[in-house]
C-alpha cells in the first residue's frame, strides 16, 4: 500500500465536505413546513387597490391564476396583455400581485386604467431588507 500524498488528502478533504453539506441538506428538509402551514398564504387578506375591497386568495372563484409584476416592466405588461385575452376567452379569476417596494398604489391604478386591465390588483405586503 502506498503512503498517501497531497493530492489524496484533497480529495478526502474534498469527499468529507460534500458529505456535510449533503447531510446539512437532508437535515434542512427535514424542516419544510406541514401542507397546513403551507396552505396559509391562501388566506391573507389583500386589497384590490382599484377599488379598495379586501379578499383572500381562498375567497376567490376557482380557476385562480396569480402573477407578480412591477410598472415598470415590460415582459410583465405583455404577460398582462396576454392574460387580458385569457380573461375575454375563459372563466378565469386572477390576481396580478405587484412586487416592487419602489411603487405605490397610484402608479398601478395608472397602469391598469392605461393598459385597460380590470382584474385583481394588489400589493405584495412583503419589504426588502
């Protein structure tokens, strides 16, 4: 048997820390919320900022579609585009909720009523850290 060198020590150095950070990986999943606490998110209260009624994700008429968008992006506006011709082909329910800490309630009242966009619009209640 030969005497280990350098390169061996590396590749066992190597082996040990792929095993720790698979293991921290199961370990980690091992965490992931119940289907309970999942369903959740279902239930918090939003307001159409169009017209200042509250609702909840789970009060809505199902099929339910909900996408995230900002003013200022076009790939977003062409996504609404497309979901304005879903909305006039199909019994959708959907919820575009904006993401962008940076815009206020005007700027997508301004959005929708420019662009002729009359669903659920709502703000994201999440803040950058």
């Amino acid at each position: 048997m030969r005497d280990l060198d350098k390169r061996d020590y590396t590749i066992i150095a190597s082996i040990l820390v792929l095993a720790g950070a698979i293991s921290a990986g199961t370990m980690q999943s091992n965490n992931v919320q119940s289907p309970q606490t999942a369903e959740n998110w279902k239930e918090i209260e939003l307001e159409n900022v169009n017209t200042g009624q509250t609702f909840t994700v789970s009060s809505l008429d199902k099929p339910v579609v909900i996408e995230t968008f900002a003013v200022w992006c076009p790939t977003c506006t062409r996504q609404q585009q497309e979901m304005k011709k879903l909305h006039e082909t199909s019994n959708i329910t959907s919820v575009s909720l904006n993401v962008d800490p940076n815009e206020d309630q005007q700027q997508i009242v301004q959005h929708t009523e420019e662009n002729s966009f009359n669903w659920r619009y709502a703000i994201s209640g999440s803040k950058p850290y």
